[in-house]
C-alpha cells in the first residue's frame, strides 16, 4: 500500500525555477557529464529520480521504464501528477516550467520533498533540451494533461485531453543525435540502476522493459524489481558469490538531528573492502563525511570489543583500521535535507554533521550487536587478526615494489621496452600478452610515446590472493613498477599517487580467444580492486585487434566482427581467402601496427565504472570459485561459445 506523508498540498506555488536552459546544448557535458554512452543513460536517471522523489514522500509505489523500439525512452508512475495550473511568477503552467527552467521543481520546496535524489542531478529540463522530442502527459485530479516539444521547446500550450480515475506523470523523450555520440540504450547498464534503486528503496516496484527485443514467443525482454528487505537484501546480492564469515546480514537503522541512517554489512573470507555509499539514493563513490563516520565507528567499537575479549593479548602485530574492514562489505544510505558534494566527480559529500550522526548510530548498534552474537563477534575479530597478520607480510612486500619505483631506468622491469619520451600525457604503455606477441608489439610500435610490457600467461587472481601475494608476485610488482605509481597512504593502503604515473594510457592488448579475455579479466580485475583510481581517471583501454583478413588477388582488408567480415566476402566474391587471427602472434609487426597501435586506425575502449556495486559483484563471481553463476553469465555476454568453467 502506497503511505501518504507530508504536506498534501502540491501545486503550482510548489514549482520554483532557478534559471533558463538556452545554454545547455552548448555545453551538455556541465550538465550530464559526457556525451557518450554514461551521458546517455543519464537522461533515464534524471526522469526516474523524479519518480523516486514522489515515492520518497509516501506518494508513489510503482515506477515504469520502457525502452521503446525506436530508442526512445518512456517513464511511468503513478505519483501526484506534476502541477498543471498556472505558475503566477512565470505566469506559464508549472508543468512548462518543470519542462523548461532547470532546476524547476518541487524537490525545492521543503514542504512538498523532506529529501530529494534528484536534487544533485540537473533536472528533467536537460533531459528536455537534449532530446529532440519530448512528450510529458499528467494524470492529475481526474483529468489527462499533455504537453510536448521539441529540442526543450514547447509545441503547444499544456492542453487536457481527457479523463481518467488514474494519477501519475509519463515522460517519453528521443535523445537527440546531434548531441550525443551514442544513440542505443544498454539494457543492462538500466537494469543495473533499477536494480539498485528497488534496494535503496524498498516497497517500490520498478519494471524495465525492453520493446527492442523479443523472445521467441514474441514477448519483449522484462524485468521487475521489488525488495521488502532492502539493504539487506542488496549485501546478498552484492555478496551472492562470496564465502560467508556470517549468515545474517546487520543491520542498523536509525535518525538522529533529522538525518535518517540505514545500514547493511557482513563479513566474509574474501580480502577485500567492499563498502559501497549513497547520500539520497546518489552512489557517492568517492564517499565522504558518512563513510567517515562510519569508519571511525567500526574500528572504535571493534578495537574495544577485541581488547574487551583478551583475543589480541598474545598478537604481536599492531591492529589498524584497514584490518577491521578486510572482508567487509556494507552498505551505507543516508538521507540529507541540503546535501554538500564535493570532490572530482561532485560525489563525495561534505556535510560535516552527517559524520557524526552515522558515528554515534553505528557505535551504539554495533556494541549491541557484538554483545548479543558473541559466536559472530568472535569470529569477525578471528578475521581481524588474520588480516592484520596478512597486512604485516604485505608491507614488506609493498616496500619491495616502492624501493623499485623508477627513478631512472636501471630500476624499471628488464622486459619493458620503454618510449623516449617522459611526457606521461604524450606517453602510452601496452601491456601484451606472452613474449611472442610482446616482441611484435616492439617490433611495430612508435619508440617516441609507447611502451611496451610482455606479460607472461596468466597473472594472478587478486580475487583470491591475500595482498601480499599480490605484491610479491612478479608480473604484478612489474606493473606497478613500469607505471611508476606510489602505493598506499594512512588513510588508504589501496590509493595511489598518480602523480607519479608514467603513462596516461594504459593499454590491455591481448589475443582474440577466450584465454585472451580470461588474461585481460585477470587485469581488469588486478586494476579494480588495487588500482581503482587508475579506471575512475580515465587511465585504462583495451586495444581490439582484428578478428579476421580478408584478401582476394591484391585486395586486402580486415574485419573485426563476423558480419564485417560476412560483408567483405561478399563484396570480394566468393573465392577470397580469409584468416582468423586467433592470437596477436599470427600477425607481423607491420599488420599489428596497422590495425592496433597506430592511432590513426586503432580502436581504444575506454574502461569505465558505470556502476560501482554491479560491477564489484561481476568480478567477485567471475574470479571466485562459484561456476554456475559465472557459466550463466559467460553464456549470456561471451561472443564466443567456448565457456571454460
């Protein structure tokens, strides 16, 4: 049952602009970040967190997403209804200016939104302005209310159209491909979001749905989702593939000076920190005043617990804060009136209050919970211990990597064929797989700003490996040499120095086989738990060698899809020859400077964090020691059909 709460009165008088938006297809990118995939998505973010917003305050239940046929995007609930009367300070109907000023909306309006996710973002006026149809229909007081436009300018006047016993606000929009350099929705990237949002929000019901795509009995792909355990049920998720210390997620939730805390965590025996935070709904992930608190709550109440207990009486290694979190993942969703960000990316919040609220609530629940599961407690203290043990050998370790960082190039790995420049921003390193395809790599490249380092066969599984096997194997210590990167801080072992850094373009070039991705998800994987900075800066591509060579008579040209090369037989004749590439060996120096190093021709993916908990979740499955899930998800993403469990 959907709950009223709150101040009833939503209307025109609610609506407040802030500014026009005749900027904003001038510069898209201050608004959603870029103009490429993320940006794209984003315009779906900004219309659902409207529909969020009217959920947050007891108003709505069910949140509808449609990917339509043509690409273009529809969202549905059954919220208020956006106000229709006329704004008398803009003297236009509030719906137009929701439509059209940035920042218009209820949300800034205390008595209408006590908090608002959508109160980071830009507005659904962005979303207007880069599209290049809008159509927003209102199921308001009995009646339909539709108004449209185009490019983020009204059509029409706001007109009633009909009748009707529902409430709530649809939005369709079309993104406008002037503006953005990808055009086509990625039902997974949605799915994920969704996903996240049903389990910071429990008792709300989001679909998505795909028209796109059918089944074969012509149904459209479809997802639902609905959690009545919410955060709760998001550590099992985000946890699903890994070996549990406990079986019961904790819990804590409380409210303090108007700031409502939720929080879910577990131990488990992986080593790894996985604490994942949001300020209304928003994925701070450069977290904050509230993982601050929370921080400083955990190793506090645990110290005096383990101290309490006599169980480091006989340790002779120090215990820090990193030991109390080795294993640990949470997750932390605070609501805040007026939220301060800060920050590169504007996600990191600054409200200084917020610390302490999240401080005192998880020190008195955490003391609670260790008194009253004296089995867990003392388990997760074991797990304490064992990582502060684990934490010693790696500093050791971690100090033998540091005392190599390059200093001039006696100190840098013997089998990196290092560039002439020293100009990291003109400067790219190749990390290649096997000696073979590393000395074609050397063979082709440009001397002047690429590097390159062989990499023998498969690295290490950081998954998992305790930290110091990480740095004590070789390949690995070779990476974190050649790129020049300092490791650790006091305030966190795992962050890095990028000032340090020797290549802005990190560059994962492996062959074009299923032990190729498995080496280059061994990386990904590496980069992601120990050098996670690397991703988020924008450091880290993967090259795409061609699958194929298509030649007929003096006529040759390379495919890399199995339609290119479909179309380029075609075009050749029946009797061309063609060759699959199956490892970057095949091909000489020339041809591997040709289709993936020179930049002219070359294509980089770029490797970045769309989602920070999904993404945590897809490597713990895919390294760890699960097969099923790993099977049922190679099954449904792999391009080829070779699945090695």
């Amino acid at each position: 049952m959907r709950e009223e709460r709150g101040n009833n009165s939503y209307s025109a008088d609610s609506i407040q602009a802030l500014e026009g938006i005749a900027h904003v297809r001038m510069r898209p990118s201050m608004y959603i970040g870029d103009v490429g995939a993320r940006g794209l998505h984003h315009l779906v973010y900004e219309v659902v967190d409207n529909s969020i917003d009217e959920a947050l305050a007891g108003h709505a239940d069910r949140i509808a997403v449609v990917i339509n046929e043509d690409n273009s995007i529809t969202v549905k609930d059954n919220g208020r209804g956006i106000p229709v009367d006329l704004h008398r300070k803009e003297g236009i109907s509030a719906l137009e200016v929701v439509m059209t000023k940035i920042g218009a909306g209820g949300k800034f309006d205390k008595d209408s939104y006590q908090v608002s996710g959508g109160l980071h973002g830009v507005g659904v006026s962005v979303v207007n302005a880069l599209s290049t149809r809008l159509r927003a229909e209102v199921h308001r007081d009995g009646k339909i209310w539709v108004q449209e436009y185009a490019i983020g300018k009204p059509l029409h006047e706001v007109r009633e159209v009909g009748h009707t016993a529902e409430r709530g606000t649809t939005i369709r929009f079309l993104p406008d491909p002037d503006i953005f350099d990808v055009l086509v929705y990625n039902y997974d990237t949605l799915s994920a979001r969704l996903r996240e949002l049903s389990f910071l929000n429990r008792g709300i019901r989001i679909s998505l749905t795909d028209e796109r795509k059918t089944d074969g009995d012509g149904n459209f792909e479809r997802e639902s989702f609905y959690s009545e355990g919410g955060l709760r049920e998001f550590v099992n998720y985000i946890d699903g593939n890994r070996e549990k210390l406990m079986q019961q997620v904790m819990y804590m939730e409380g409210e303090r000076d108007g700031i409502p805390v939720e929080i879910a965590m577990r131990y488990n025996t992986s080593f790894t920190e996985n604490i994942h935070t949001y300020v209304n709904n928003i994925n701070t992930h450069e977290g904050g005043t509230h993982l601050s608190g929370f921080r400083r709550a955990l190793t506090r109440t645990l110290k005096r617990y383990a101290d309490e207990s006599g169980m480091l009486a006989k340790e002779k290694v120090a215990i820090n804060g990193d030991d109390f979190r080795e294993g640990l993942t949470a997750v932390i969703s605070v609501k805040v009136m007026e939220p301060q960000f800060e920050g590169q990316t504007k996600t990191k919040l600054g409200n200084k209050e917020v610390g302490g609220v999240v401080d005192r609530i998880v020190g008195e629940m955490l003391s609670n919970y260790l008194e009253e599961n004296p089995t867990e407690a003392k388990r997760i203290v074991e797990k304490v211990i064992l990582a502060a043990r684990a934490r010693a050998a790696a500093k050791k370790a971690r100090e033998m990597v540091q005392r190599k960082t390059p200093m001039g190039g006696s100190d840098l790995p013997g089998k990196l064929a290092d560039c002439t420049s020293r100009n990291p921003e003109l400067s790219e390193i190749y990390l290649v797989e096997g000696d073979s395809a590393g000395g074609t790599a050397k063979q082709g490249r440009d001397r002047m700003f690429q590097a390159i380092l062989p990499l023998r066969g498969k690295i290490l599984n950081v998954e998992k490996a305790m930290q110091h096997r990480v740095f004590e194997n070789e390949e690995l210590r070779n990476i974190f040499t050649a790129l020049g990167v300092s490791i650790g801080t006091p305030e966190d072992s795992k962050a890095l120095n990028l000032s340090k850094l020797r290549y802005h373009k990190i560059i994962i070039m492996t062959d074009a086989d299923v032990d190729g991705s498995h080496i280059s998800t061994l990386i990904l994987t590496f980069f992601f738990r120990y050098m996670k900075d690397l991703i988020e800066n924008g450091h880290v591509y993967i090259a795409t060698p061609p699958l194929y060579l298509v030649k007929k008579g003096n006529r040759k040209a390379y495919a890399w899809s199995d339609a290119a090369r479909d179309q380029l037989t075609r075009e050749m004749g029946e009797k061309a020859s063609v060759q699959r590439y199956k490892g970057l060996g095949e091909m000489n120096a020339e041809q591997l400077w040709d289709t993936t190093m020179k930049p002219e021709h070359r294509t980089l993916r770029q490797v970045s964090i769309e989602n920070a908990t999904e993404t945590d979740r897809i490597f713990s499955m895919l390294m760890g020691g699960e097969v099923p899930p790993r099977r049922a998800f190679i099954e449904r993403h792999a391009t080829y059909a070779n699945i090695d469990a």
